[in-house]
C-alpha cells in the first residue's frame, strides 16, 4: 500500500483556487479523514489524487514515484462517488464484477474467479443476498455498500471514498460508521475519506485534515484536533453543541479572568496564569465546550457566575441549553438527560481552566501549540 | 385555529397486483394551538397521513375533522392549510420573492404587508441575500428554505410540514426548528410535522407519533417513547445508537429466573416483579432490549447488577465514546462520556440497572410489562 506525498499541490478553476499550495503526507495503509464544510475542496482533491483533475502546480508522489502524468487506470486507485453512481440496468452482481470485465483488465479474470471474488466481497459487505437485485430496489445504505464492493474488488491500492455516509439517514449512518471500523482492519488499504460530519472525522480517521476554502487549517490525529485545536475555526469545525468562544481580559493580580461581555469574572490556577504570563498578552479569546461547563442551582465557590437558563431540550442523548449570562450566550449540554431544569431558572456555573482553550485575540491561534 | 382528528381512517391505493394499505385503520387526535410529529421509516404510511389531512389525497375510508367539523368533502383552499414540502414544489420561473409572495397576493394582502412579511420569514430563514435569485439557481438546502418561507408567510389554522429542513446543513437545522416552535407560540398555529429523523422530532414537538407499516405505533411524549417502548419496532427506531437487542432463554439458574442470551455468556436478571409476569405468560424465550446509554462502565449503585464483554470497537466521538463489545457471537454497544482509559480486546465488567431491562414477546414483539 502506498504512501502518498504531496508538495505545493495547487487546483485552480479561473479564478478560484480550490486546492492553495498543499503540502503533507499519507502514511501507508493510513485511514486518513479529511473534513470540510461543501466548497471545501475535498472532492477536488480526491480527483487529483485520482488522476481525474491535473494540478496546475506542485508534485504529488505514491511511494517516492512521481504520478502526476500517470493517467487513471495506471494508478490503481479506486473512488467512490458521493452519489454512488451505480448502473441502473445492471444487477448488484454486475455493478460490482464491472471493473474486472474492463479492458483494462485484459480478461486477467475467468468467469469463474470473477464469481469468487465478488461472492467473498459481498459476504463482508453483507449484500451477499442482493446479488440479483437491480439497484432501484435497494435502500440507500445498501447501495452505499454496492458501490463500496465495487470500488474494493480489484483490491485497489489506493481507496478513495467521497462523502459515503452522507446520504443515508442517521440510524444507517450510525450502524455503517461502525461497520467501517471492521473494514478498515480487514482491508488496510490506504483510505482518503471525506466528510462533513465531524462525528465520523473523529471517529473512523487514524489522523485528520480540516480543509477550509482549498487550505489545510490542521492536521492530526483526532483526539488532538477535538482537544487542542490549532485556531478557533478547527475549533468550531469540531464538536456539536459548538464550543463557546468569548473574549477574556486576564487580571494578573487577583488570578483571574473578566468576560466583558458577560460582565463576569472567575478564578484561574497559577499553572495557567503562568502560561499566560509567559505568552505575555493580557487579551485573550477564551473557548470551553459546552460539557465541560459545569453547573448548580446554588452559588458555591466552584459555582460562581450566575446565569439565566434558556429552554432545555433533549438532542441525540444530551440535554442541551442556552444559559444566558448578560450579554452572552453560552451553550450547555449534559449527558444527564433526565436532569429536570426550567425555563428562566436560575442557574450558577462553573468554567475548569482545565478545559479552557486560549486563542490569541488577533491571530485566532491556540496559543498552547507556539510552545 | 383548529384541531385535528382523524378516526379510524385508511387509504388504500390499487395497483396492478392488488390493493395497498399505505394507512391502515388511524385513529390520532392534533389539539387546537399543538404541534405534533409523525416520524417513521420511509414508506410507513406517515406522508399518506399528512396528504390526506391536506386534501390532496381522498380519504379512503374513515372521518376527518377539523376544528370539529367533518371534512372528508373540503377543498384544500377551504381547509386553511399551509404546505411545506420535501421536494421544494417551486414555481421555477419564478424568483425567490415572487414564490414567497404568491399565496398573499392571491388572497389579496396589500403589497406593503406583503414586502414586510416577506423581510421578516427571509431574516428568520437567512435567505435574505437570494430573493431576487431564480429557483433554479439555488442550492437544495436554499431551494428547501425558500419552500419553508412560503409555507410560514401564511396564516394558516394549520400547517403541515413534510420533512421540511432534510437538506438543510446540521448547524442551520435547530435554529429553524427553533423559529418553527417560535411560530406556533406566537400565532398558536396547529402543526403536523413529519420527519423520519428522531432528533428533529424531539427538538419540534413535546408529542410524537411513531409509525410503522401503515398503522400508528404509539403516541407520546420523548420520554414515554424512549423508556417505555410499547413494541420491539418502537423500541429499536428510537434512540441513537439504537439499543441493543438479544434473543435470550429463560431459565433457572440456583433458584434465580435469570435471562441467557443465546450463543455467548452473557446474563441477565431481570426484576422480580417481570420474572412474575414471566411465569404467567409461561415464556420459555423473550427479547431483551437495553440501550448503549443504560449500561455504564462503573458501578453508580450496588443495586446495579454486571456483565462482561471484550471490547471490539472504541469508536470516540468527541463528546462521547461509542464502545462495541462481545461476547461469544453477540455483539453489543455502549455509550459514554470520554474519559477512561479504554484498550481493544480487553474484557470489561459493565453495569446496568434491572429496571431498565426491556422484554419484549418473541412471537408477538409486544412489551412484556407489569
């Protein structure tokens, strides 16, 4: 399996640029996530690695090789598209058995083989019993695995997948994200997966890109990316209710930090003034993700600011709501659904500065990572 | 403003190979200023419902009532109801504005009004920089809001909307549930909102209907559905990730009626008041339900009973943690909040509840409940 390189990689169409000056790499058999909203560039990249767009600028290399001037079929990569574009008039079997049949192939397959191979396949992808089927008579997340099948049975070595979870509905999706788990062990080919659902960014990469108007804003292995993120627009890109960003002015003398919008202050350890001392600004945007943000219907020390709850709503398994604190809105959201809260109830809260992110006020860079 | 009920309705459409129920035998009651969802799988009967509500589909069988007055035989215009789409249904030769504007200068509302409603639906939706675009140049996720737009301009007894917002991106989804509910607060509009997605169903309306194979399943609030699933199917359609579901024998293991999932080792033991019904019943085997977010990976009380799995799967979320287990040939999930330090083929000991054991029939998948 190949590893894949790419050095000032630049797409244009006219005037917009859709892939700016790319340069990175994708390990052998890597399961690598590239997340981005629609107009993000993730298709066109996976065109180029494809060999279906040619780059105006940089070199992009399988395994040391330069392939920029190697077309398709010589690259042995496989891609899925987000629309699954299957053939109508062919039955599953057929749709999956086609790349064996093509030209390119030159009968390297008897019919017989060819029968083997997609029955082992379809037995993994659990379709095995759809083989005679048309594929106006599959559902969505079926589908998505027919189109799979065929971009897996020429054991490609590189796989390309664009957007396949996007258009089948949550519960499938839930249900095949797992499932990808078990085929990536199983096949460990070197995968570029695009997305726009964070959930499976962090869930199914080995590492992840987020890809913002053609740009890499950062790359890295989830955890990392959900935790430190490297700018607040990672950060934003990354978690659902999204992370809370507010400006903070820090006091140095009383260890503490003032929210002017908010119009409200709460103590800081000396480990993280420390830091903040030596990255040596006092003006910072101060971000939390809305389950670190802890609360209590009485005032202590721990729960000091005070704060008016919006209405509490129950969302994929989080209780989630606004708490509205002067002028700011914070999102909150608990893992407690049955915790009972009330509209316009009264409520204190508690911010860790063990789960505060610091961006810098002009840069939005997470100022951890300029260690 | 209006109430819906619907009493023992159905709709039958003939084909070539006979007929097909797409409803059967419905009863369900809308109060006057709710809102209520219907949510099921595709092709569970729940668009039928809303069509024949609107007067576009007849009523094959059963009464319709609105505001209390039978209205099999209305007109859709002398029902009063506003329709929003999944498939957009626009006007294409027309712009964004003039597709808004078209119901009101129908009915004759004076241009101004027309221009100050049309400002208010647009900045509500964020579709204010595209009015005076074409349909057609519009994305889906546009084209959908400029559906919505035209349905909420109105001022409707009632609305009804089909899968509304499903192409519209996550992060702009709860914002327009949120001014749907505003809507309704605001004008005490009755709603019927159909969505086969049940986290839009749950941020919409406090009750839902769940159906299943043209006939209605159960009717409550979130918290009914969700920990007391009158059936297998209701069960497994609500909740994500959807609960676990094994097959298991009842048997008797040193004087405890204890539930053995097939094919592996894993045990459970339901409470007392259950193993009664049990016997009653004279069940030899059930369906055991428990969702991923009823087991834990501590023990919270020591009235919590244990099971162990090895772990297959460490699926992290951000937020949560999604583990999959085994044991033996069953496969189960688990969800958590993030922390713990979690290795793959290792086995655990994981904690639940009894009373959050579900058992349902094996022949008749009904809730085996006190």
């Amino acid at each position: 399996m190949p590893r894949i390189s790419l050095e000032n990689v630049t797409k244009k169409f006219k005037e917009l640029v859709a892939l700016n000056n790319l340069s990175f790499e994708i390990k052998d058999g890597e399961f690598f996530v590239i997340l981005g909203p629609s107009g993000a560039g993730k298709t066109t990249f996976l065109k180029v690695i494809a060999g279906l767009e040619i780059p105006e600028n940089g070199k992009i290399y399988f395994d040391g090789n330069l392939i920029n001037h190697v077309a398709t079929p010589n690259r042995d990569v496989a891609l899925t598209f987000e629309n699954y574009s299957l053939y109508p008039h062919f039955t599953v079997f057929n749709n999956i058995a086609t790349p064996l049949k093509s030209s390119v192939q030159k009968n390297k397959y008897n019919k017989k083989q060819i029968q083997e191979k997609v029955d082992k396949l379809t037995k993994m992808l659990s379709i095995n019993h759809l083989l005679n089927r048309l594929p106006s008579e599959l559902s969505g997340g079926q589908k998505q695995r027919v189109a799979l099948g065929r971009a897996l049975i020429k054991e490609p070595q590189v796989l390309l997948l664009d957007e396949p979870l996007a258009h089948v509905d949550a519960k499938i999706r839930n249900q095949l994200r797992t499932e990808f788990h078990f085929l990536k062990e199983k096949f460990r080919t070197t995968t570029i997966y695009t997305t726009h659902d964070y959930k499976e960014a962090i869930s199914l990469g080995d590492r992840m890109m987020v890809l913002n108007k053609g740009g890499i804003e950062q790359i890295g292995i989830p955890e990392i990316i959900y935790n430190f993120p490297k700018n607040t627009k990672v950060a934003l890109a990354v978690g659902w209710p999204e992370i809370n960003l507010f400006d903070c002015t820090v006091d140095f003398e009383n260890s503490q930090l003032y929210c002017p919008k908010g119009d409200f202050v709460f103590n800081i350890s000396s480990n993280v003034l420390k830091h903040l001392k030596i990255y040596g600004k006092s003006e910072y945007i101060v971000g939390i993700r809305p389950h670190y943000i802890g609360f209590s219907d009485k005032p202590s020390d721990t729960y000091s600011v005070k704060a008016i709850c919006g209405t509490p709503e129950v969302l994929d398994n989080q209780l989630v709501f606004f708490a509205k604190v002067k002028n700011l809105d914070l999102n909150i959201s608990t893992h407690d659904p049955d915790l009972s809260l009330k509209y316009e109830q009264e409520l204190w809260l508690g911010f860790d500065d063990q789960s505060l992110i610091f961006f810098d006020k002009e840069t939005n860079e997470n100022i951890k990572l300029k260690e | 403003m209006a109430s819906v009920s619907l009493k023992n309705v159905y709709k039958y459409y003939e084909s070539k190979k006979g007929r097909v129920e797409a409803v059967k035998n419905l009863n369900l009651d809308i109060k006057d200023k709710e809102i209520m969802s219907l949510l099921g799988p595709s092709g569970c009967g729940k668009t039928s419902t809303l069509r024949m509500i609107a007067g576009i589909e007849d009523i094959s069988k059963g009464a319709l009532y609105i505001g209390g007055i039978l209205s099999n035989d209305l007109t859709p215009s002398e029902r009063n109801i506003a329709l929003a789409f999944e498939d957009y249904a626009l006007y294409f030769h027309l712009t964004v504005k003039e597709n808004i504007a078209l119901c009101l200068q129908a009915k004759k509302i004076k241009p101004n009004i027309i221009v100050k409603k049309i400002k208010e639906v647009s900045e509500m939706l964020g579709i204010e920089d595209i009015l005076d675009l074409k349909t057609t140049a519009l994305s889906g996720g546009q084209q959908q809001r400029v559906s919505l737009a035209r349905a909420l301009v109105r001022d409707p007894s009632i609305f009804l909307l089909d899968e509304p917002i499903s192409h519209i991106e996550t992060e702009k989804r709860y914002q327009i549930l949120a001014e749907i509910k505003k809507i309704n607060l605001e004008f005490g509009s009755t709603m019927l909102y159909v969505t086969h997605n049940q986290t839009e169903a749950v941020a919409v309306s406090k009750k839902i209907g769940i159906m299943n194979f043209a006939e209605l399943q159960q009717v409550g609030t979130r918290d009914e559905i969700y920990n007391n699933p009158i059936n297998l199917f209701v069960a497994n359609f609500v909740g994500e990730p959807p609960m676990n579901i094994m097959k298991c024998k009842i048997i008797s293991e040193e004087d405890v009626i204890i539930l053995k999932v097939e094919n592996c080792s894993l045990k459970f033991i339901p409470e007392v008041k259950i193993v009664k019904k049990l016997h009653e019943l004279n069940l030899k085997e059930a369906i055991l339900g428990l969702r991923p977010q009823n087991i834990y990976i501590r023990r919270l009380s020591n009235k919590q009973k244990s099971v162990k799995g090895i772990i297959e799967v460490i699926e992290f979320l951000g937020e949560d943690v999604n583990l999959v287990l085994r044991s033996g040939d069953q496969k189960f999930s688990v969800y958590c909040s993030t922390d713990a330090g979690f290795k793959k083929d290792k086995e655990m000991e994981l904690f639940y509840d009894q009373h959050r054991l579900h058992l349902f029939h094996p022949k008749t998948e009904k809730v085996i409940s006190i």
